[in-house]
C-alpha cells in the first residue's frame, strides 16, 4: 500500500504526541501523589507532636502556634473541660463521621483524613485520642488541615511537568506545521515537474527560505530553461532539414535557369559589343546574386565547408552594397557606408560572409523602405570585428521579435524568413554572434566575429 509523505510524517509526530501526553500525565500523576504524600507527613508531623511526649498542654496558646506554623486548623473536645478551637467564633461542633486514627508506625504510608466541611470550607480531618499520660487525657484533638492548601500544593507540583508537557506539544505541533509546508513544497515542485514533461518550460516561482529545497527549486527552473533552449534547437534543426529535403530539386532547376539567363546575356554583349553594357552587367551582377542566394539555399542547414582564408569586410561589405545599388534607386533608399581607415581583414569563409553581409544589409534595406536610410558602420579591434547596421523601419513586430533569426520567421508579406536565418548560421560557423536592438528610433543588428576564427 502506498503511503504518501505527509502521512509517513504524520506518523511519528502523532506517536511523539501520544508519548509526551502519556508521560506528562504519569509524571504529573506521581508529582501529585508526592506532594500529598509531604501534606500528609506534614499533618501527622504535627500530631505527634501534640499527642506524644513531650506532652503539651491543649491551650488555645498552644493551638493558635501549631497554627501558624502548619497551617491547619485545631479543636480540642474534652467530656467533662470547655472546647479549644483555633476557629474564629462560633467554635464548630466535632464532625461525627470522622473515624478514629492512630499513628502509623514506621515505614507505613502517611495518607490526609477524610473531607469534611466547616462551614463553608472543606478541610481534610485527623481525629486523634489522647493517651491516658497526656495532661488532656480522655479527650479527642481534631486537625483540619485545608483543602485548598492541598489542591494548591498539588498544582505547584504539577505546574512544571504540564508546562514541560505543553512545550513538548507545542515543539510536536510546530514540526508537523513544518512537515506540512515541507511536503507543500514538494507537491508543488512535483507539479512543477510534471508540467515540464508536458513541455511547459515556465519558471516556477521560488519562496521559502534560503535552504536546500530553494537550490533544488532552482536548479529545477535551470533544467527547464536548458530544455527549453534544447527544444527550439531542436525545432529549429528539424525544419532546416525539412528545408533541406523539400528545396534541393526547385534550387537545383532554378540555378540552371539563372545560369542560363546569364549566359545569354553574356553572349548578347559578346554579339553586340555597341549597346550599352550598363543595363546588362547590372543584369549579369543580378543573376550572379541569385546564383549565389541558390547555391546558399542548398547549403542552409548543412555544416559548414570548413573553408578558411583572410577575407577583407570592408571589400565584402562593398560588394553588397554595389549590389543593392539598383533595389535602392528603385525605391529612394539611402545606404550611408564609409569604409574605416585601417585593417578590417578577418579569417573566414568569404562566401559566407558575403551571404551574411548581403541578407543583413538587404534586409534593411527593404525594413527601411522607400525614403528611408541605412547606415552600415565597421568597426576593428585586434581581436574582432563589429558591423553595425542600422535602418529607419518600423523593427520586427512584438509576435516574432524573439524568433526572427529562426528560419521561415518574418513579418513581410512577400518575405519567407530564410535571410536572417542564413545570417545566423553563418555567424555561428564562425563563432561570432549577432542581435537585434531598437536604439534611437532605429532598428540595429551587430554582428561580432572573431579576427581569427
């Protein structure tokens, strides 16, 4: 049978519960019998003192000084001699149902007399006859020795074992209070748990001290995060491979038709070397982008060649812009680019940097739209490389902003979001980064590469 936590630690604080109750009331049983057991020693104390030898006269002088010193009340009845009471008037009649009683020897139990009432008090009475030697001979001496006395007595010893008994309890209720939030924390954990296997990848929140359950929480919110990362990977690798397989025959055929295209223009220049070349090599220039776009197509999703060799951004970066020149004409774009001073020479796979270049800048171009500007600014260090490229668009909307480096991610109605995606595979082959920024009104991608990679 399963047996959850909370009632497995139920189970020891209920048996704790009941053995501190069980022990607190043997003990305060015991510390209740002791301290009658010291009343009663006390009233028979005084008894013999006032009943054996050395014989005391039974005067009321007598009396009112036993008084003072045990607490009790006396009356002293003689058959034929006036009564001596320590009472305040009237003086009481003797209780006729007190039995007569005699000292205990030695070793015997010393026990209270019985309850009686005077007037409106209870007392615990001895009713003692005196010896023929006792000056008092033939006469009955009564101890009443108060109630409330004895209860009070009786409760000044067992106050500290029901206060030490409480404390147990509240000591036992305070660590099942514990138990409880304990096993709170872990239910929510263990639901917390259940929706991550159900791929809800949320953080959860984390309350409670700073204690080992706190790391756990999270360390949980750590494995969620990392499963999360994972499974966009993961996403994001199933569909470049989708992408893959569905692409390779329609980019093959359109490579042929651009390659085709090209050649005839080539051969219509050769044939008529008196027409204006400037239309047909922006055609040829054209034609060799989307070539070049066609053979990155077929390679998105694959790893990289490996190829490595000093490649020049700033040349690289020429070369997109000349090839944007035409698009930007068209639509009365602005490209602001000023190529640095120094050394911009990093070691990379030129062709990918030039499809990485020539998608970011594109692409702003086209967020930038007609009127608008886009800036391109490079910037060296000795260990890296920076461009920043800037654009006067609107950025991506809220629903994809965190998902537009993820292929078939875009916000234009012609676009089928496989530019930025190649930018971001070709920065990471090169163990660079790129992200995104609204900075002044602008929308800002910064792509940094090693110089060395």
């Amino acid at each position: 049978m399963r047996l959850s936590l909370r009632y497995r630690l139920l189970l020891p604080f209920v048996l704790l519960l009941l053995g501190d109750a069980v022990v607190t009331g043997w003990a305060a049983s015991i510390a209740a019998r002791g301290a009658e057991q010291r009343l009663a020693t006390q009233q028979w104390a005084v008894a013999r003192t006032l009943t054996e030898p050395p014989f005391f006269p039974l005067t009321e002088p007598v009396l009112k000084k036993m008084q003072k010193l045990s607490g009790a009340e006396f009356l002293f009845v003689h058959p034929t001699a006036p009564s001596e009471s320590t009472f305040a008037d009237p003086k009481p009649k003797p209780p006729t149902d007190v039995p007569t009683a005699t000292l205990p020897e030695a070793g015997e139990e010393h026990t209270l007399g019985p309850p009686v009432v005077i007037g409106d008090q209870e007392y615990r009475c001895l009713r003692l006859p005196l010896s023929p030697k006792h000056p008092n001979h033939g006469g009955s001496l009564y101890i009443f020795y108060p109630e409330s006395l004895r209860r009070t007595a009786v409760a000044d010893a067992v106050r500290p074992l029901m206060i030490l008994g409480g404390a147990g309890v509240f000591a036992v209720i305070l660590a099942f209070a514990f138990g409880s939030g304990l096993v709170r924390r872990v239910r929510d954990l263990d639901a917390r748990t259940r929706l991550i296997a159900a791929g809800d990848f949320r953080p959860m929140p984390v309350s409670g001290g700073d204690d080992e359950f706190r790391d756990l929480c999270e360390a949980v919110n750590e494995m969620a995060r990392r499963l999360a990362a994972f499974q966009d990977e993961l996403q994001r690798t199933e569909r470049l491979q989708v992408l893959g397989q569905f692409s390779g025959g329609l980019a093959h055929q359109l490579r042929n038709a651009a390659a085709g295209a090209k050649l005839a223009v080539e051969l219509f220049l050769a044939e008529n070397p008196s027409a204006d070349p400037e239309p047909l090599q922006v055609a040829l220039r054209q034609l060799a982008r989307i070539e070049s776009n066609l053979r990155q197509f077929l390679a998105l999703g694959k790893p990289p060649a490996g190829v490595r060799e000093p490649c020049d951004l700033a040349k690289l970066i020429n070369q997109s812009v000349s090839l944007l020149k035409p698009q930007c004409q068209h639509a009365g774009t602005t490209v602001i680019w000023t190529p640095p001073g120094g050394n911009a020479v990093i070691v990379g796979d030129s062709t990918q940097l030039s499809h990485l270049l020539g998608n970011v800048i594109g692409n702003a171009v086209e967020a930038a739209g007609p009127g608008g500007e886009v800036r391109v600014r490079l910037t060296t260090t000795p260990t890296s490389a920076t461009v920043e490229v800037s654009d006067t668009g609107p950025g991506p909307l809220p629903a994809i902003a965190e998902k537009i480096f993820d292929p078939f991610v875009t916000g234009k109605d012609q676009g089928i979001g496989l530019g930025l995606a190649v930018a971001k595979q070709a920065t990471d082959a090169h163990g660079g980064k790129i992200a995104w920024e609204r900075r002044e009104n602008r929308t800002v991608f910064i792509i940094d590469l090693p110089r060395g990679a």
